[in-house]
C-alpha cells in the first residue's frame, strides 16, 4: 500500500492518536487564524466522531505554548458552579471549591480583566455544548457579553454536535465569526491513516490491501473515530500467524463482530 502522508505539524504530534489529515489540519489551521483576531466566536461542528474533541485539545494545546490563558472545559452536565471553578483555575483566578457563586463569578471576571490588562489572551473553549444546561449555556453568554461590555479580549470556541446546532443559544449564533464543519475522511485520508496507524502500533510487516482499505472505509463511513475502531478489531481478528496483506475478508468479519453501524 502505497500513499503519501501529509505535512507533520507540531500540533499534529500534541497528541500520539492524531493523524494530521487535510480535514482536521485545515480545521486547525482556521481555528488559529480566528485567534489571531483576538475577540472572537467560533463553531466547530461535526458528527460524533469526526474529532471535535481532539481539535479543540490541540489547539489548547497550540494556544497554550504561545502563551494564551486557555480554559478548556466540558459542558456535558456540568453545572455553573463547576465550569466558573474550572475557568477560573485554568485562567489563573484564585478560586476555591468551597465559594459561592458570586464570589466565583467576581473573581473569574476580575481576572479576564486583568488578563486584558497582562496582554494575554484569554480563550475559552467548550466541548459539548449542546448537552449543557440552560444555565451553563447562559453563563458562557454572560461571560461573553461581560467580555465586551469591558472591552477584555475573549476568543469562545463551542464544539458541538451538527444536528443539535440549534439548541445553541441566540445570543451565541449571532455572534459567531467562523463555523469550522467536519466531516468524513475520503478514501485517501483512511489510506494514509492506516499506513502510519500501522507503523506506530507495530504492524510494519502487514498492510492492507486496496480492496481492503476500501471496505474498511465504506463500512466506517469514513468516520475518523470507526475507521480507527475498525482497523483495532481488524488487527486483532487477523491471524498472527498469517502472511500477506489484510484482505477485505478480515475486515468485513471484524466489522460483524464490533457491530459500530450506526
């Protein structure tokens, strides 16, 4: 199997399971020129699986060795009080578990502006949060409502599933700058995923034939997350003892046996 791998970055190496392909590069590249901006609301949207999650952790990661104040939280049933203690933590703030939420949101909100005054850049970046609370949902505005109305420098980055986009708040839509989509791999993109998933869990012997690659994509729906889940399954079905390529053989008998349609 042949194909060629694309550009490595350094934030493709922030994390060993991410493969830097066109998709996700691109998605990265997009989220870092928005951060340029300075104040600013971003989208990043895509089924589940697509690697959300993982974007937003490397480009935390970005932001973070270029010296910006990055609160990466999950909204997934979180409440109030703990997205205000994880905020203020990561961006500095002397918060404690044991205060209420006034005092917690005047602390967070006094270092945003000191932050400003610092000339760091605050982010705040929110997976999930179309499965936050009404009053999560409503403190993210109100922190970025208070961002303007002082004038500190806030860029807000949500992840969020591609179906649920409408539970976002109002406030928020109108106010988002770049909506970033991801989407499946093509068939190009599986190819050289597998070749490297291949090399660095130690297959260097085997590949998959073309045939292979090709069912092994249809059947995942060139879903990063199942084309990963896929090759693991189809890995371990493989005999050890057999030589030659993976056949597509393998993979349909690993697909029927991991059952992740759908």
């Amino acid at each position: 199997m042949a194909t060629s791998s694309p550009q490595v970055t350094s934030a493709s190496r922030a994390d060993d399971s991410y493969y830097p392909s066109s998709l996700h590069e691109e998605a990265l590249a997009r989220l870092s020129y928005l951060a340029e901006k300075g104040s600013a609301c971003g989208l990043l949207l895509g089924p589940t699986g697509s690697g959300k999650s993982l974007i937003l952790s490397l480009f935390a990661h970005q932001q973070r060795k270029q010296g910006g104040a990055v609160a990466a939280v999950n909204a997934l049933g979180a409440t109030v009080k703990e997205l205000l203690l994880e905020i203020g933590t990561a961006w500095g703030a002397n918060v404690r578990t044991f205060d209420e939420l006034p005092i917690l949101w005047k602390a967070v909100s006094d270092r945003l502006r000191e932050l400003e005054i610092e000339k760091v850049p605050a982010l705040l970046l929110i997976d999930d949060l179309h499965q936050a609370t009404t009053e999560a949902a409503a403190l993210v505005d109100r922190l970025h409502a208070f961002a303007e109305a002082s004038a500190a420098t806030l860029l807000v980055i949500a992840a969020c599933e591609s179906r649920c986009q409408h539970s976002l708040t109002t406030r928020l839509l109108s106010r988002t700058q770049l909506r970033v989509d991801l989407d499946c791999w093509h068939l190009e993109e599986t190819a050289g995923f597998l070749q490297e998933w291949l090399v660095q869990n130690g297959g260097e012997g085997q590949e998959f034939d073309e045939q292979a690659i090709s069912v092994l994509h249809e059947l995942a729906e060139g879903n990063p997350r199942k084309v990963r889940q896929l090759a693991e399954q189809t890995m371990l079905a493989s005999s050890k003892e057999s030589a030659g390529p993976l056949r597509e053989d393998v993979v349909q008998a690993a697909f029927e046996e991991l059952c992740i349609d759908g």
